[in-house]
C-alpha cells in the first residue's frame, strides 16, 4: 500500500541509524549530561545565530507543548492559540491536564492575526471582571500551522511585537519545521524564529528523527528546573544520547535542509498532479500537508491501496482528505498514486 498518511510513518535516516549502530556500545552520561547532546546544542546555536540559546531535547512534540507551556505559566494563566491550533484540537487535553486553559482565537488557514491578538489582549485588561478570569499568558503559533500554511516574516515580527508590549511570551511549534523553511514560499529563516520567539522546538520526529524534538529559549528565559519539570511530565529520556545523536546528526552538513527539501520537491509533484486531474484543494499549502476535495466514491476507491488522512467533511458527497509527503517520499510513489486518481 501507498503511504501518504502523515509524515512520521517511516523511520529515520540512515546516516542517523549508522552513527546509532556505531555508538551503541559507548558509555554515555545519562540524562542528556552527555558530549554528543552538547555537539548537537552548540550545532543547533550557530543555525540559530544564537548563542545563548538554551536547548533541551525531549521525546516527542506533545511532551514538548505540554512542559513547556506547563513550565512557563503560572497557575492563574493559560495559552492562547488558534481555534485550529495543534494545542488545542489534537493534543488530546494535554495543556488543559497540566492544569492550563487554551485561550482560543480565531484562525485565518490556520494562523492567528496580530491586530487580532492585540484585541483580544486590550479586551481582556479593559474587563472590569478580568481578575475572575484566565490571564493570557503564552501565545501559541506553529510553522507550518495544521494546516500547511506559513506565516510571513512580516507577520511573525508583528505578533512577535504585540507579545512584546503586552510582556507575554512568544512560544512557536516547530513539529514540521523543516518542511516550513525548506518551501519555496517561505521567507523565515531559522536565524528570524529565534529572533522574534522566546521559545520553540526543532521538529524531529516527523523530519528524520525516530524520535524527538529539540526545544530552544532564546533569552536565556528558560524556567528554573526545567529539566526536572520535564520528567515530571514523562519528556525526560535516560538515554538522552539517543536523542542528541540523532540532531547532532540532522545538523551536519546541512543535512535537516536537504532531507526537508525532498518532502517540498515530491509534494510539489503530488500537487501538479492532482491539479491536472481536476481535483479542488481545500486550502492552498505550501508545504508537505495537501489537503484535497475528494468525491467519497473515489475515496473509497483508494482504500486499501493508498494511505491517507481523513481531514474533515465537505458536503454530502465529498470529503477533505490529507496527502502528506515526508523526508523519505519517493517521486516513484507519488507518480504511482496519481495513476490511481
């Protein structure tokens, strides 16, 4: 069967898988107190042109959301985010476990407006009654959003800049970072996200890694104990090596770019071929996340020869449905589901 189910189906590179093998007898400290994590954290500053990035890494990316949110509000404060944001709609009521309330706003294709949130931000301290209330006290993006879509280095810098005068954090989900860079619409570069976020994570998990993400705080604003934070809520590996291993890989020679780049070349191809089917998109994405209307007919025609993601209902006779390309998509496979269509 065609896989274009999401982009974490397979597993990890092989230069990651051989430089594991040729570790796997080493001694390492524990806990991430290692020399490979520390090469991976002095790799991911210099990307960053931030030298006094702090950097954990953490085992996948609803632990990351969930600590660092957890870590970084106080009890009376929560998240806010858009209605369509990953924290609020599949993370499973991981921030709202921690004991935090995501602040819903709207989303416009899965981003959130800065003249919007700088609305939402004077609303709630003009609210006589705001003290009976949840205090915003993070704000939430991610890049891509769930929906594929990116935003702009000119929005970035202006939500960035209503967090900054209202003194709430900028905190960026980076699941899918690598496909956010790499698109031939992006203008954010790595360098802009730790300019303009106080914190966000490097998406292993769904771009090369068999598992982790790379969380960074750019102001030297990490929580205190953070670490031990981070294993109360179950993101801390013993074997943390592992983790930095596979980024400290990633990050040689250019190596998260190349591979990110194959998940922009062959979407791109799946793209173009659907278009010259006639099928409609749902939403115009940049990246690796292709969200099409699909007839339930041919729909269910597909099954069980092609992978895919149900997204949501469109009318009565057919559905959104996601195609995702990854780092290991081959244009083979992506040729061959366009002779399904």
């Amino acid at each position: 069967m065609l896989s274009f189910e999401s982009d974490y189906t397979i597993g990890a590179h092989e230069k990651i898988l051989s430089r594991m093998q040729e570790m796997n007898m080493v001694q390492q400290k524990g806990y991430g107190a290692d020399e490979v994590c520390e090469s991976a954290k002095e790799k991911i500053r210099k990307a960053c042109a931030c030298a006094e990035a702090q950097i954990h890494f953490l085992v996948g990316g609803t632990q990351a959301n969930a600590v660092v949110t957890a870590s970084m509000l106080k009890r009376y404060e929560g998240v806010v985010a858009a209605r369509t944001g990953h924290v609020s709609v599949h993370e499973a009521g991981a921030i709202e476990y921690t004991g935090h309330k995501v602040l819903e706003i709207p989303g416009h294709d899965g981003k959130i407006d800065a003249g919007e949130l700088s609305g939402y931000f004077k609303t709630f301290w003009e609210d006589g009654n705001h003290e009976h209330m949840v205090f915003p006290g993070l704000v939430y993006i991610s890049h891509p959003t769930e929906y594929g879509t990116l935003y702009s280095l000119k929005e970035l810098k202006a939500i960035a800049e209503v967090c900054r005068a209202y003194g709430i954090p900028l905190y960026l989900d980076g699941a899918r970072l690598g496909y956010g860079l790499m698109s031939k619409e992006a203008d954010i570069m790595l360098q802009d996200i730790a300019r303009y976020c106080d914190v966000f994570y490097i998406g292993g998990t769904k771009v090369g890694a068999l598992f982790g993400e790379a969380v960074v705080f750019t102001k030297k604003n990490m929580p205190e104990h953070f670490l031990t934070m981070v294993k109360q809520q179950g993101g801390l590996l013993a074997k943390g090596w592992l983790l930095g291993l596979q980024f400290d890989t990633l990050f040689t020679d250019g190596l998260y770019e190349k591979i990110s780049k194959n998940a922009i070349d062959t979407a791109e191809l799946l793209k173009e071929g659907f278009r010259k089917k006639g099928y409609e998109f749902f939403i115009a994405s940049p990246t690796n996340q292709q969200f099409i209307i699909m007839d339930n007919e041919t729909r269910e025609r597909l099954q069980g020869k092609v992978a895919y993601s149900f997204w949501e209902k469109y009318d009565e006779k057919r559905t959104v449905v996601r195609f995702a390309t990854s780092w290991a998509t081959r244009k083979e496979d992506v040729e061959e589901l366009c002779g399904l269509i």
